[in-house]
C-alpha cells in the first residue's frame, strides 16, 4: 500500500494565501496595462491636437492627417490605430484636456517631437496614471455622453463608487444623470447605484481579453462564451470544410466594431465557386429575430470592410444548437439580384443538412462530456 504525503497542517492557509497573491496580481497587471494604454492614448490625442493646430486651420487637414497616421501606424502597429481609434484619441484628450497635465508635460517638452518612448513611459504614464484611473473602454463609453457636466457626474460616480464598465454602460444608457436631476431623493438613487448586479463584476482575464487591449497589444483574439460553443465551432469548421473543395477557410472569432460596440463573429469562410464570403454566427439556444438582425448588420459590415473587388455578396449562416431543435438559415435577403440569390441556394449545402450535423456533434459532445465526468 503506497503512503500518502502527509499535508502541512497549515496547507490551507498557504493555499488560500498563494491564491490571493495570484489573483491581486493578475488584477494588478490587468491595471497596469489599462493605465499604460490610457496614457499613450491621451498623449497621441494631445500630439494629434497639437499637429493640427501648427498646420492649417481647416478640417480637411486634420482628417488627412488621421488619415496618414492611420495607414503608417496600422502597418507598423496592426489594427488598434485605424482612422476611427485615432479620431477616438483626439476627442479623449479634447474632452480631459488637463491643464496640470499639459503644464507638467510642457515643462519637460519643448514640442511633441521632443517627447519620445522612454518619456512615455516614465513621465507621462505616472503622471496619467494618478488622473485617469478607469480603463481605456471606460473612456470610450463616456466619450459617447455629449454634455459635459453629465461625462463628469459619470466619471465621478465610477471612481467613487468603483464602478465596472459593465455598470457605467447600464448607468449611462438608463440615463442615470437625468433621472436623477428630476429626482426627489437624490440620496436614494446614489445608494442605489452602489449595488452590482450578478453580472457586473469583470474578472482578470476578461479585462486583459478587453478587445481594446487586444488590438493595444496587437495580440490574436479567440473567445467563445463556452467550452461547448467552442467545441462546436470546431467540428462545424471541419464539417463545412469535408464537404468539398469549395469551401476555404478565412477566419474564427474575427472581431468586428460598430460605433463603440465589439461583436464577434464565429466563423468566416469563402465559398470558391460563388465567389463570395460565408459569414456563419452560432448561438446555443433558440433562433429568435434579432438573431437575423445581427446577422444582417455583420453582412453590411462583411460587405463594406471585408468584400474585395470582384467578389460576390456576403452570405450569412446561423446556427441555433437549442437542445433537440438544432436549426440553420441562410440570410440572403441583402441580395438585390435575385437570379444571384436562387443560384446561392442550388450551390450551397442543404439547410437541413447542417442542422443535423449540428444537432449529431451537439449530441457527441454531451456523451463525452457525461464519460468525463463520471470518470
């Protein structure tokens, strides 16, 4: 018979203490990251600003510098500095154009081609890093809130009551600011404000999966909500692929902004013959219409980014896995030519077939995921 170890008697404790340093330190570094970005950010605001104000005083030349900025960065940087992020950059440091900021940094640099790498890091991210203690994605959502005494009542309230991102996007779009102003009991609400709900809480790794840092860090991003989506995903990538050579492979979980919101789409493929991108979006429970209106709004978007001259429209493919009910549809309904369109359901794989598919891997999954757990 093999002897156990015998534990410390204090093992818990050391554990339990071991598993606090680890979690202070992830959401240290989380911070941290947050911070830097932050700081870089404002301090490209303030050099875009500056740049415009030396040039001509004319919108056109603000946006053709964006415009060259954009295409230099994105090279060099991936795509975290498009046209829209750089836009986002000068409106954040037009919005917190902090004077104590601005003299400190005045003082140690003459003009925005004296301050270089290690003065980024050095001087101006300590100095920001006192001002701007929410995250980057905090920022972007009050940079959407218009009046500034509102922007600031919502800054204010975050910092003091420690607000997630996910609770200052519910306060500002149930305009919060507002109801409170016509309010009688002022301090009811604020105490109000105070409780999270479930969801609220932002762990470690999904600050540092944020699609901001992502794109800061030009790091590749790959997210499914769960291990049975991603295993799904999966098997439906190698499914498609199996049934002929007219399908190839474009992408999984290919991150999309529209306005200041992320989406993901599941899978991308090009279909050879039709000349035209699949764009595929799975969801683990029933299909429901707003299901095809985000699959709409993701073609519109395939078609405006994605789609390359002499390509065919985007079609779209949705997934629903409910347990026992798997479904699939194509959105061809963006489809102006409708010749196009009937010739898009005689060369695409039969609905129904996918749904089986969908529904015989669902069911492969459950068993091994039963078998593990009873072994």
């Amino acid at each position: 018979m093999t002897n156990l170890p015998i534990m410390p008697e204090n093992y818990h404790n050391i554990r339990t203490g071991i598993v606090e340093l680890l979690k202070a330190a992830r959401s240290a570094a989380a911070r941290n990251v947050n911070s830097i970005m932050t700081a870089t950010y404002w301090e490209i605001g303030r050099r875009i600003v500056m740049l415009e104000q030396g040039g001509e005083h004319r919108a056109e030349y603000g946006e053709q510098l964006i415009e060259q900025l954009a295409g230099d960065l994105t090279r060099q940087f991936g795509r975290g500095f498009g046209r829209a992020n750089l836009r986002q950059m000068r409106a954040f440091y037009r919005a917190w154009p902090d004077p104590q900021i601005r003299q400190t940094l005045s003082g140690e640099f003459t003009s925005p081609n004296d301050f270089n790498a290690v003065g980024v890091v050095s001087s101006t991210d300590s100095t920001l890093a006192a001002r701007f203690v929410l995250p980057w994605s905090a920022y972007v959502r009050l940079l959407s809130v218009k009046r500034p005494e509102a922007r600031s009542f919502y800054e204010t309230e975050a910092l003091r009551l420690g607000w997630s991102v996910r609770q200052l996007d519910r306060q500002i779009g149930s305009q919060f600011y507002e109801r409170i102003a016509l309010s009688r009991n002022k301090a009811a609400m604020l105490k109000k404000a105070e409780t999270a709900e479930p969801d609220d809480t932002i762990a470690p790794e999904e600050a540092i999966k944020d699609p901001f840092v992502l794109e800061f860090l030009d790091l590749k991003d790959e997210y499914s909500e769960s291990d049975l989506e991603d295993a799904l995903i999966q098997h439906l990538t190698d499914f498609l692929l199996e049934l002929g050579d007219d399908f190839a492979f474009v992408g999984r979980q290919r991150r999309v902004r529209i306005d200041d919101n992320w989406f993901r789409v599941d899978l991308v493929f090009f279909h050879r013959r039709l000349k035209s991108l699949l764009v595929v979006d799975l969801k683990i429970d029933k299909f429901s219409y707003a299901d095809a209106g985000q699959m709409h709004m993701y073609l519109n978007y395939a078609r405006e980014h994605w789609m390359k001259p002499g390509e065919n429209p985007p079609i779209g493919l949705i997934l629903c896995a409910e347990k026992g009910a798997a479904e699939a549809h194509y959105a061809l309904d963006n489809l102006a030519n409708k010749i196009l369109a009937a010739e898009y359901q005689t060369i695409l794989p039969d609905e129904k077939l996918i749904a089986e598919e969908l529904e015989r891997s669902r069911q492969r999954l459950e068993r091994l995921r039963l078998s593990a757990g009873r072994a």
